[in-house]
C-alpha cells in the first residue's frame, strides 16, 4: 500500500471511530507510519485528508452495504426489507460507532462546508440505490417509498448509537413492511416477486 494509501485508510478508521476534531495530524502520521512531509507533499491540510478519507468511506460504505442487500434477497421487493436486516447486521456488530456521515456533520454543521456536503451526497447517493429498489418493485411513487424507508433506517440507526439497542431495527423494520405493503398497493399489482411482502409482520432476527 502506498503511504498516499496508508494516510487515507488510517485517517478513515480513526475519524470513524473516535470523530474528526479529536483525532490530531500527529496520531494520524504514527498509525499510518508516514513522516509529515510525505503527508504534506499529498493533502494540503487536514481537511483535505478528511475529504479523501470520506470519499473513501462513502464508497465502501456504499459498496458493501448494496452487496449485502442483494445476497440476502433475490428480488427488489425483498430488497426493500432487506435494507432493515443489513442494517441490524451492522449495528449490532462490535466496530459500529454509529453512522460517519451523520458523526461528521455534527462536527461541521454548515451546509456549506465541503465536509458537511460530501456527508451529504453520501446520503443522496444511498436514497438513490433505494429509489431504484422501488421504482424496480413496482411502487406509484418510487421516490416518495425511498424517503419514507430512508426516514426509517437513518433513525433505528441513530437510537441504536444513542442506546446500544439494536431492537429499534426491529421496530423500524415492522413500520417499514407497513409502508412498503401500503405503497405497493398503491402502485397496483405488485410484481409476482412481491409475495414476499404477505410475509407476518415480524422482524428477523
């Protein structure tokens, strides 16, 4: 791995899991094994390695949350409920420290700042993924379905932070099947692979 490489890959794991303004250019420089002057010669600033390691966590965040979703279920409507069994994986598992793009925003919460907007197009990008589920399921309104679910797994994400309990992705879950059946519904006939909405409304555990 280049040291370009290593500065990002450090600088991503450290802002994750201890927040960005905590984590000094110094510690970042001794995980990574980088001298300063190296740092320097790629990223003008801290900032700027903030914004690369974002880019970074978007993608892999992206990437590995959109392949979990589609070996779970084989069609868009099972997808859909899906979204909420990631989700639960996720919390649950011992190097969650909650979501990094809503971390970072609270650490820069102007709109403006480009740290805050890269946060936010991390967001657009995944209600996008979802919207296509939808859309893919047959809803009327594919986006309208994106957000409500969107709504649902960005909170069951924040109390599990805020708790440590990963049973309101249960909860979010249960409400998301009543959304999806309703939304479904509206758009006429689901598609045949829409049978698995029928199932109880139970979360999996």
């Amino acid at each position: 791995m280049s040291p370009r490489e290593r500065l990002i890959e450090t600088a991503a794991e450290l802002f994750y899991r201890r927040g960005c303004h905590a984590v000094g250019i110094d510690t970042i420089l001794a995980e990574a094994g980088v001298a300063k002057m190296t740092l320097y010669r790629h990223f003008r600033s801290k900032d700027e390695l903030l914004l690369a390691a974002l880019r970074r966590m978007d993608e892999r965040f992206r990437n590995d949350f959109m392949a979990a979703v589609e070996r779970r279920a084989a069609t868009p409507v099972a997808r859909l409920d899906a979204l909420f069994d990631v989700v639960r994986d996720w919390v649950r598992g011992k190097d969650f420290f909650g979501c990094p793009f809503i971390n970072v925003t609270a650490e820069f919460a102007a709109q403006d700042d480009p740290v805050h907007a890269a946060a936010a197009e991390h967001k657009r990008l995944a209600l996008a993924f979802i919207e296509r589920l939808a859309a893919e399921a047959g809803a009327a309104d594919p986006r309208g379905l994106a957000r409500a679910l969107k709504v649902l797994l960005e909170g069951c994400t924040v109390l599990a932070q805020v708790t440590g309990q990963s049973e309101f992705v249960d909860d979010a879950q249960l409400a998301g099947r009543l959304v999806l059946r309703e939304a479904l519904r509206a758009g006429g006939p689901a598609p045949a692979s829409g049978a698995e909405c029928a199932a109880p409304l139970r979360p999996t555990r």
